[in-house]
C-alpha cells in the first residue's frame, strides 16, 4: 500500500494554483488598498495560548486542536485559527505601543480535527484581517466593507452579509444568565449537544443546527434585546453606516461564532452556493482580549476567510504559462550555443526554454504551442552554416532569419516590444 495524504488534507496541484494565486493576489491588492501591511505568525503556539484566547468550552477547544507534546514536555498546538498567534505577536513585539492604529493580514495554513466533507478540511486555509486599536463603530463597518470588497473583487457574487452584536463584558453575563435559566426548561427536550451545552456554554445553544431544536431556539431570549446602552448605540451606529454605504445585510440574533473571545459586532457572510458548509468567510470584535493576554488595553476587530470555500464560489481558472522563447537546437552542433543563448534571455528576464530531451522537430513545436511560446528560434544544420537562426513569431506565423551576433538583442526586442 502507498502511503497516502492524512485524512481532511488537501493537496493543491499545478491546476488549482492558478484560482489560489488570484485569491492571494486579491487579498494582498486590497488589504494594502485599505491600509492593512502582511504579517506571518507561526503555525504552532504553545497550547496554552489558544486555550485562553479562544475558550476552553468551544468546540475548536474542546475537540479539534490538533495538540502534542513537544520532546521537553511542553504542549503545543498547530494553529486552529489566526487571531490567537497574531495578538501574542502585536503583545511580544510591542505593535500596538509603538503604532497604536495597527492593520494587519496574514494568509496560511489552519488545522482543526473536524469530521472531513465537502468545504470542511482539516488542514484548510485562511486570509485573516486583524485591526488594532480602533474602537470606533466606523472601523466595524469599514472592515465589513474591506472583507465585502475582497469577496468582489475575487469574482464572489451570490452571497448574504449575516450581522448581530454579542454585547460586550457589561451586557452579555446577565443575558448568558438569561439564557441559562431559560433553558433550563427547554434544553432536556434538546438534542445531546444543546442539553450539555445549555449550563456549561448556553451561547453555543444558539449555533445548533438539528431541526427539531430549531423552535425552541427561536422561543429564546434574544441579545439584541439586552444590550446595554453602550452596545446598542454602537451597533445601532455600525448599521447606520452599513446602511449609508448600501452595503445590505440580514440581521440574526443567533449569530455568536465560535470563538469566545467576541464582543458587541459579530458578522459571517454566507453563500447557499457552497451547502452544508455555507460559511465563507467571520469576523467580529475582540476589544479586551489584547489586555486579556497581558497587552495594553487595545481594541481589535477582524475576519477570516476560508480560501477553499472561497475556490468552490469561483469558476475554475485556467493555467496562464508564459514562455517568451522556445530555443530549438536541431542540429546536435547546436545544443552548446543554445544553452548559452537560454542563460542570456534568462539573464534578461525573459521566460526561455528549450527540450533538454531532444526531441523531433514535430514534437518539439507541439511543446511550444502547449507553452504558450511566443517566439521559437530555429538552429540546425542550415542555420549554422548560414551563421542565422530561425526566429519563428508564433502569433504572426511568420519566420525570419537572425544572425548570430543579432539574435539575443533580436529576441529581447522582440518579447519586451
Ligand atoms: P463553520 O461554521 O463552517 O464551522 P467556523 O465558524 O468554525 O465555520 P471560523 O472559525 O469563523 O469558522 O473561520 C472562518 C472561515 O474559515 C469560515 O467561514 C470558513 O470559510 C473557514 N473554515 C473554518 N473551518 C474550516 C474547515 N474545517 N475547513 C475549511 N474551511 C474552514
Ligand atoms: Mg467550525
């Protein structure tokens, strides 16, 4: 038996990249249009990091870490999520202190031990978007703006904008309590997950998906109807401006994500076009969990996008290869002058190539056309007595001869012009 890929792993081959490059490209086109600089944090922590910050009674917590001990013993994590790692490196190298307003991205890798299906992997990966030290409503609906932006500019045009506020340290405690004590009549009558989540993490009730739950999560008290004053005026201010840009949105109570680390503005964006796993892309405030994790008392506000669910909303794209010249030495003679001409071109960046294996002339130019080349200079037995090449423009379909001492300022005029 061969060895195979780990389960829920995905390889991307030469024919997914070109849809992945765009998306790379997109993100790094826009995030800097709106101001936000790269960031790479590493994609393993010490478990400790993930268990403070995301929540140990979630479900990422609780089963999907992929977490091991390290040779000395310490417990490390690969990274479930982006948030985690790239707060501990604002706090380690002091960002916020030294830049008090900080954008940053980062594009990578995410491990969760989940059940494998269609958009669910366990290695997948995301593009993060992480803003610090904002507190202003403004900076909400700016980043539900950026992240709508990017879904468009990718090509992403069925999708809805979920939105809600969680409240914040104030407000949520006594409406968690709420909740509790409400369902304390309902939850025995709930599905396994709900019943033991109805005491330990009753938020987490809100997120169940099994139809026969639904009707008694509908009958629970809502959030948006607790909010202290400060929330409901600053989401009361998010929509309003959300409004003023025209970006719609559908308003759900039930939107508390899977992090424990939200407060006041959560929002998801959706596509019924991706299935069971209908989520694209989440975000939401974090204000106090810098502080949380021993940094200074910053504000945070971010999202995350899911590359492969965003693939799956793209048409395939096809491969662009790029070949400015295919050098074809025919006659064995002159195989030594077109090696030398090939390291020229490259010198000056020009994509040259030639058949090391030596092939027939025939299936030689099939190469070049399945490459794309633009040019193929032509060097047999004729041509070297001559002291010329052969310069065939592909897109013309016209062949000229090229003396020697001509033919690299020939070709570098040729494919520049
Ligand atoms: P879901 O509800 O689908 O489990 P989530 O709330 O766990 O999503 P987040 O933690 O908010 O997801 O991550 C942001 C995005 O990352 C999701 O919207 C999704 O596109 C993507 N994502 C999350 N988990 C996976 C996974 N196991 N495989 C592929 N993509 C994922
Ligand atoms: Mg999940």
């Amino acid at each position: 038996m061969n060895i195979q890929a780990i389960k829920g792993v995905k390889d991307i081959l030469p024919d997914d990249m070109p849809a992945w490059q765009h998306l790379e490209a997109t993100a790094r086109r826009i995030f800097e249009d709106f101001g936000f600089s790269e960031i790479r944090v590493p994609v393993f922590e010490y478990t400790e990091l993930f268990a403070r910050t995301i929540g140990a009674s979630t479900d990422i917590v609780e089963k999907e870490m992929y977490t091991f001990e390290d040779r000395d013993g310490g417990s490390l994590t690969l990274r479930p999520e982006a948030t985690a790692g790239v707060v501990r490196a604002v706090i380690e190298h002091n960002l916020v202190h030294t830049d008090p307003a900080l954008k940053v991205y980062a594009l990578g890798p995410m491990f969760r031990r989940e059940r494998p299906q269609k958009g669910r992997y366990r290695q997948f990966h995301q593009v993060d978007v992480e803003a610090f030290g904002f507190t202003s409503p403004t900076v909400d609906a700016e980043t539900i703006e950026l992240a709508l932006a990017y879904l468009d500019a990718c090509g992403v045009r069925q999708h809805e904008l979920v939105l809600n506020s969680v409240g914040d340290r104030h407000c949520r405690p006594a409406y968690v309590e709420r909740l509790r004590q409400a369902l304390r009549d309902v939850a025995p009558a709930m599905c396994a997950d709900c019943q033991r989540r109805a005491d330990a993490n009753p938020l987490r009730v809100l997120d169940c998906k099994v139809p026969e739950d639904q009707a008694a999560i509908d009958a629970l008290p809502r959030i948006t109807d607790h909010l202290c004053e400060g929330c409901a005026a600053h989401f009361g201010e998010v929509r309003r401006q959300l409004d003023l840009l025209g970006i719609p949105y559908r308003l759900s109570h039930r939107l508390v994500r899977g992090l424990d680390y939200y407060v006041r503005t959560t929002f998801e964006v959706t596509s019924d076009l991706l299935g069971a796993q209908s989520s694209v892309l989440g975000g939401g405030r974090y204000d106090g969990l810098v502080k949380d994790l021993g940094g200074p008392d910053a504000a945070g506000i971010g999202f995350a996008v899911g590359m492969e669910r965003l693939a799956l909303l793209l048409p395939p794209r096809e491969a662009e290869p790029r070949c400015d010249v295919f050098l074809m030495p025919l006659a064995a003679a002159a195989l030594d002058r077109a090696l030398r001409l090939q390291r020229e071109l490259r010198g000056a960046g020009l994509a040259a190539m030639l058949d090391p294996e030596g092939r027939s002339f025939k299936s030689r130019m099939k190469q070049a056309d399945k490459l794309g080349a633009r040019f193929v200079a032509i060097l047999g037995d004729d041509e070297m007595a001559r002291g010329a090449w052969t310069v065939r423009d592909m897109a013309r379909s016209e062949q000229q001869a090229v003396p020697e001492e001509k033919i690299l300022d020939h070709l570098k005029e040729k494919a520049n012009g």
